[in-house]
C-alpha cells in the first residue's frame, strides 16, 4: 500500500454477482478501495472487469450483492456519488464534433467546476496537451483523446476515479506518462483509483494493490510484488499466463491427483 | 432538477448547432417543401373546383405549421439523444451527475429551439406565398402551441425510449414516431371523417383537440375552450406516462447490460 493510502473505505462490494444468460461474468466478487489507494483489476478477456467497473458505476445493475460508494449504498445514492467520481476509458470518447475546449466546459458546467476556464487550462497542461485546446476532437490521435478524456476525468477533481484500459492503444512513452498522472492524483490528491489494465508494467509501477480476476472470481489478491513473491511465476506477467490457462495460482499446495 | 446541468446540456447542443449551422438545412428544407407544394396545388384545386371550400388552404397552411410544432419538439427530444449516440457521449452523461428530468429537461429546450427556427420560416412562407395569417388564431394561437409542444415531447421521449431498448437498429423511429398517430388525430381533415370505432381513440389524443380546435377558430373565429382544458389534462397523462416508460426502459436496460453496449457499439 501506498503511504498515500489511508482506511478509509470510499468503495465497496459486497458479494457482488452479475448473471448474463445464466453465466457468471462477476461471482461473489467482493473488495474494498481505500482513499489515496489505486487498486488494479487483472485478468483474461472475459474475466469480469469492465462489467465490475459498470456495475460500480451503476451502468449495469447486479443480479446480487451490495455496492457502497463514500459509504452510500450505489442505486440509491447515484447522483450524490457521481458528483465526486469521474470515469474514463479507451472505448468511450467525447463527441469528435466539438472542440476540445467545448467538450470540456460542457462537462466543467456539468459538473458545477468553479472558474471552469481555468480549470481546463489547467488540466490540459497537466496531460501536456494544452496545444490541443482548439482542435476538433473527433481529429485527435488516439493517443491524444485519451488524454483529453482523462482531462475530463479531472474536471471535478473527483475523490474517486475509475478508469478502464485507460492506456491502451498508447506508444509507450505516452503510457509512461500517463501512469506518472495517475500517480501524482494519487499521491497529490489522495485519489482512491480503480484501474484495469492488460499492460503488467501499469500494474507495477501504478497499482498498490492488484485483484486477479479468473471467470468473475477472485483468484490472486495483494501487491503486484508480493504476488508474484508468493507464486512460483518469475513475473507479474508470468502469473497473468499462468491464470488465465489454469484459472488458479498455485500459492498453496496442489491438492494431490484425483486417482 | 439542477438547472446549472439543464444549462449545461443545452450549451453541448448550442455549440453542435453553431459548429454546423449545416444541421439546420433539416429543421428548414422539407418543411418548406412541403409547405410550397401541398399550398400551391390547394391553391390549383380551390380554383378549380366549385369553390365549395373557401378555407381550404388556411386549414390546410395552418395544419402544416401546428403539425410542425408538435413534430420539432418530438425531434428536440429524440434527435439530440441521438446526437448523444452517435458521438458516444452517452457513457459520460451517464457517469455525471445527471438526473433523467434533467437531461429530458435539456431535450425539451433544444426542441423549443428546433420549433423557432422552423415554425419561423414556415410563418414567412405562409405570409409571402398565399399571404397567410398564422396570427388570425389570435390568443388561442398560445393554448394550441403549449398543448402540441407537450405532446410533441412525450412523443420524443417514447421514441428515445424505444431506440434505448432496440438499439440503433431502432433509430429510424426517431421521425417515424410522429406519423404512427398522423392519421388519426386530425390534422388535415375533421374527426368526422374518421371511422366511427377511430373516433374515440382520436379524442383520447390530446392534439385532436388542436386541430380540430384551429379549423373551429378559423371557421368562427372562436371555439370551445373545454375540449382544450381536456387536452391539457390529457397531455399531462400521457407526459407522465412517457417519463415512467423511459425509467422503466432505463432500468431494464441497465439489468441487462445493455446500456454499455449500446452506448459503446
Ligand atoms: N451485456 C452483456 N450481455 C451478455 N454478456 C455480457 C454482457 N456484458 C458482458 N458480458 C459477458 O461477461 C463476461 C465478462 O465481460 P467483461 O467485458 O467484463 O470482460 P473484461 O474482463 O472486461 O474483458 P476484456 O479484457 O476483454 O475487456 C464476458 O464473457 C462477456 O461476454
Ligand atoms: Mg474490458
């Protein structure tokens, strides 16, 4: 854990389960997010993260469980909760029909930021696209709408982030300074940050603490390092492999062959 | 309901518009060609028929732009949360902290701007190619206006709620929806001429009341005030009902997560 993190709990489920045609995308998944922690969500294709990221966000409802942000129970609270979380991801993009100054003061406004102008301003020099302000979005490099997105995520200087794949499709300079961003809410803010990614050293050099996902279950817990400390896997990237083809990690002895 | 976020969804729309002024040619073109047509071979069959209907045209003219008011608004609605499909924007709303009455909110202001701009045109047209009045309905002009303008937005939000649980396979009801109930609520002809079973079914919709109501006036130059006051009451019934579709739709969609895909396909 980071020296950022504190204990208090600003996301939480509880036993979370989501059924698509009677398959299990998410099974008793339960976890808890700390204030100034940014906890990594790993797994295959199809391991259940963008659907606990949805559900958290209330975009998807469970089929069972409890979810809790700020303390707050999700559903009922939606509004109240969203205003202190933000989210982006590679798969969602502002409108490309309006300039990058224009999409952000519209969620400035959405998101009641004071002095809103100044903010944007801000942000965007944050992610070092301030020269990008008076482009058309929909023109952007990929590389360059995911900063601008995550501009966005910054608007409302939410206490709470969550952030799907947020670095995929971007070269590795780019990754790089993207993780240094998401380190700096972190450490700077006391963000509380979810984050999803495909790419180990994101995880490495970002997360305090990762979850492996395997088929919506929980499969290997805890710091990137220690985790692979407690496997026989010489990396991170190694236990990632070794998951997703046997769905377990071998931290405690194999049970002994069926006869 | 915050109006700081209702304000801030209409300026996303404000500088849609003002970016490409191109998306107005819509609000603009075919009502005028429909306006100029169907005006101009009135005018050819009242003079060349016995004369018999000396109000054809106004009837005919002043349908064409009451229909207009009723059809924009709906557009207002359906149409800017296309807008916010087509652009994948609907995740990000979805995360802010915005109320549904909200973002319905915003819709029904873009609508009132869709209905300036094209009842506006339509208003000059009328004047400069058959010298016609809107004007002669007087004060009865703002009842009619109000009741279309509400009906038009529970149209608008039962098409966005339909294309919300059919996807974009679904999209093309956003200007079909409208003319499901064209030919029975009377725009271009009186109630009287519909079957007698229709008859009923076209006095539960408020807007019957409208027309009927503007063929009344321009006739007699007044009307029954009452039947206004029952489409009123009816509009309220069919908002409520629209809005508690669209929550439901909403909620279904969110149970079984479809709206992420919708709003990332
Ligand atoms: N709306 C839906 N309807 C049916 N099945 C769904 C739906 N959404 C997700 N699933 C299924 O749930 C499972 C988990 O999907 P999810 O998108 O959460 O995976 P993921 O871990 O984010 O994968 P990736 O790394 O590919 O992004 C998959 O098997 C997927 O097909
Ligand atoms: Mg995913």
């Amino acid at each position: 854990m980071s020296a950022a993190a504190t204990d208090e709990i600003l996301l939480e489920a509880v036993e979370l389960t989501r059924e698509f045609d009677g398959v299990k995308a998410l099974d008793r998944f339960s976890f808890q997010l700390r204030r100034g922690e940014v906890l990594g969500l790993l797994g295959a294709n199809g391991a259940g993260k963008t659907t606990a990221m949805n559900c958290l966000l209330g975009l998807t409802l469970p089929t069972s469980g409890s979810l809790y942000a700020f303390g707050l129970e999700l559903q009922q609270h939606r509004v109240a909760i969203l205003r202190k979380t933000n989210f982006s991801s590679s798969y969602v993009s502002l409108p490309g029909n309006l300039k990058v100054w224009q999409n952000l003061l519209v969620f400035a406004r959405i998101y009641g930021v004071p002095q809103p102008r100044r903010k944007i301003d801000e942000l965007l020099e944050r992610v070092e696209v301030a020269h990008l302000r008076d482009r058309i979005t929909g023109q952007l490099s990929a590389g360059e709408a995911t900063r601008v997105n995550l501009c966005k995520a910054f608007l409302n200087d939410p206490e709470l982030l969550m952030l799907d794949e947020p670095t995929a499709s971007l070269d590795p300079d780019i990754a790089d300074k993207v993780r240094k961003i998401i380190r700096r809410a972190r450490d700077e803010r006391q963000m509380a940050i979810l984050y999803t990614s495909h790419n180990m050293r994101d995880i490495e050099e970002v997360c305090d603490r990762a979850i492996f996902l395997h088929k919506g279950r929980i499969v290997a817990e805890g710091p990137p390092a220690e985790i692979v400390r407690r496997s026989t896997e010489q990396s991170l990237e190694n236990v990632f492999i070794k998951i997703a083809r046997s769905g377990e990690l071998e931290d405690e002895p194999a049970s002994p062959p069926v006869p | 309901m915050n109006p700081r976020i209702v304000a801030a969804l209409i300026s996303r729309y404000i500088y849609l518009y003002a970016r490409s002024p191109i998306r107005m040619v819509e609000m603009v073109f075919w009502p005028m060609v429909d306006i100029l047509v169907w005006g101009f071979l009135t005018v050819f069959l009242q003079r060349n028929t016995s004369g018999d209907f000396p109000q054809f045209i106004t009837f005919l003219l002043g349908a064409m732009i009451l229909w207009d008011i009723l059809f924009r608004a709906q557009q207002g609605v359906a149409i800017s949360f296309l807008e916010d499909v087509w652009t994948r924007n609907l995740i990000n709303i979805f995360v802010a902290p915005v109320r549904t009455a909200e973002y319905l909110g915003a819709t029904f202001v873009v609508g009132l701007m869709r209905i300036a701009v094209t009842v506006t045109a339509l208003v000059l047209v009328g004047w400069f190619a058959y010298s016609f009045n809107l004007f002669v309905l007087e004060w009865w002009l703002l009842p009619f206006f109000v009741n279309l303008m509400l009906f038009g937005w529970s149209l608008g939000i039962i098409s966005t709620a339909l294309i919300l649980r059919w996807g974009q396979a679904a999209e093309s009801l956003a200007w079909a929806v409208p003319f499901f109930i064209q030919p029975v609520v009377a725009v271009f002809y009186p109630v009287s001429v519909l079957p007698g079973w229709l008859q009923p079914v076209a006095l539960a919709l408020p807007v019957t009341h409208v027309f009927e109501g503007m063929r009344e006036v321009m006739k007699t130059g007044t009307m029954d005030w009452t039947s206004l006051v029952w489409a009123m009451a009816l509009n309220l019934v069919y908002l409520a009902l629209a809005g508690a579709l669209f929550v439901w739709i909403l909620r279904f969609t969110r149970s079984r997560g479809l709206l992420t895909k919708f709003a990332t396909q």
